[in-house]
C-alpha cells in the first residue's frame, strides 16, 4: 500500500466512523447514509487512492471535470453523481457518465434531461435541489415552488425523481447549517404526503465535510464529502 493509499484511507475510515457516530446519535443505522466522495480537487491517483479505499460512489460538481475523470478511469468500478450545477449545453455529454444527478435546481434543466435522456434511451434519476437558505447567489427551487413542480415531475418519461438535495448556508456557522437540513428534512416529510405516486421523495441529499454530521442527525441519507478524505494529502 502505497503512502497515498494508506492516508486516505485513514481519512476515509475516520470518516465513516464519524457519520456511524451521528447515525447512532439520531437514533439510525449507519446502512441508512451513503457516502458520496467528492473529487473536485483532485487527479487520477487520489481517486484510485479513494477506490481503493472503499469509495467508489464518487461525486464531481463541474461536468467537464466528471466527464474527463470518467474517460480516464474507466477500469475502475466508479459510479459518478453530479452535485454541482448541469449546464444545459453540458447535458448530452454528462448524462451516459453518471449514475444520479443530485442538483436539479429548475424547471427548465429538468425538463431538459428528461428530453436528452429519452433521446439517448436513459432513465436518469435525480434529486430536486432546494435554496432552504434562501440566498440569493445560491441556485435551487425555493421551498414553496417544490410542491407546485412535482405534479409536473410525475409526468417525466426519463427522469426519476428521488428526492431533495441542499447546500447549507455559507454563513451563520454549525448552528445555521442544521436549521437548514432541518427545513429540509422537514420539507420532505410534508411533501410526502401528497407528492404523485410517481415521485419518490426518500432521498435527502446535504452534508458537506464540515458540517455531514449534523445532516446525518437531521436526516440525510447521502452525504457529499470531499476535503476531509483529502486531509495530509493535498497542499
């Protein structure tokens, strides 16, 4: 095992660890929360470093980046989400890489996945991202525009809705950060009860390294780390 391979999988133990610990405190199973490890920062041997591992749910927010590192790793047994925001003009390209878009962030990209993947004969699932923060430089549904969507979203033929994704708010510290999973969480629960059969709503989506504990007791079930698997290893 090489230096490389040894830290990050430290990291990543240490990760786990810690969202087992979360789980336990909320009273879940750690099986309840995926990991999705974020590669945004880092080249081909950090992420076979990560597979290694055990990671090989990995999420990359810029689709050129996505669609590079999945040429290039094409031998490992990598499923990639997109968590960043999906160009339109970036879609054909991005969809036959990924297994899950995590940012559905408007109407307009949606629908046009769901016309894309039909083209190219894919089913996509993806989550609906949600500004529970509300600012402003931040894209998603506002919370009160998600219900009014889903009757449109049950009628897609290519896209599978599978929940809620959010970014907490950059300011306001640990505190500010679990009241907005909680809008979250709490969002999801009252939409559930009269979302269309065809929307599934199980999936939260929310948690980054700094803060994935407490949207694990709020109630995530993905978690999108990136920075602390990477701890002693980059510059």
């Amino acid at each position: 095992m090489t230096e490389l391979t040894a830290k990050i999988a430290e990291n990543v133990s240490r990760v786990r660890g810690r969202m087992a610990e979360a789980a336990a405190r909320a009273g879940r199973s750690a099986d309840e929360v995926r990991l999705v490890a974020v590669t945004k920062y880092v080249g081909v041997e950090e992420i076979r470093a990560l597979v290694r591992s055990g990671c090989t749910v990995l999420g990359e927010s810029r689709a050129q980046h996505l669609c590079d590192m999945a040429r290039l790793l094409r031998d490992e047994p990598i499923r990639w989400h997109m968590i960043g925001h999906l160009q339109r003009n970036k879609i054909r390209r991005t969809l036959p890489e990924v297994d899950m878009i995590h940012s559905g962030d408007s109407p307009r990209l949606v629908e046009a996945v769901d016309r894309i993947a039909g083209e190219l004969s894919l089913r996509m699932p993806m989550l609906l991202e949600v500004n529970v923060s509300g600012e402003a430089d931040k894209g998603g549904f506002a919370p009160e525009d998600v219900e009014g969507f889903l009757a449109a979203a049950a009628e897609l033929r290519h896209v599978e809705i599978r929940g809620l994704m959010a970014m907490a708010s950059l300011e306001g510290g640990p505190d500010a950060a679990r009241r907005d999973f909680r809008r979250l969480s709490q969002l999801r629960d009252r939409l559930r009860r009269s979302c269309p059969a065809a929307v599934d709503l199980s999936e939260l989506s929310m948690g980054m390294s700094g803060d994935y504990e407490a949207a694990i007791e709020e109630g995530a079930t993905i978690v999108r780390v990136g920075s602390a698997l990477f701890e002693g290893v980059l510059p």
